[in-house]
C-alpha cells in the first residue's frame, strides 16, 4: 500500500471578532478534507499554530 500526506496549519487567534465563524470555516475545511479521503493522523499544536498530518490511500 502506498500512502501521501498532507500537511495543514491553523492559525488559532483568541482575539477573533467571531470565533464561531472561525470553528465553522476550520469545521468546513476539515470535513472537505475527509470527504477527498484524507485521515487526521495527528495535531501538533506550538505557539499560536496547529499543523494538522493527514495521509491517505494513493
């Protein structure tokens, strides 16, 4: 089996004007993600970032 990755990183903010929206717009990117077939292998959260590993099937 032979597998690719991805790598994505988040830029979390605690002075977001609309945290709501910023979780919808990240929930929304995820779920399309999951939809392409890549799978959340780990989180790597460091300073204001989360680099998100995903792989999947080739």
């Amino acid at each position: 089996m032979r597998y690719e990755y991805k790598i994505q990183t988040i830029k979390l903010s605690a002075w977001s004007a609309d945290p709501a929206k910023r979780s919808a717009e990240h929930e929304s990117e995820l779920n399309l993600l999951g939809a392409q077939g890549w799978k959340m292998t780990a989180a790597v959260p460091y300073a204001q970032y989360v680099q998100l590993f995903f792989m999947r099937e080739r």
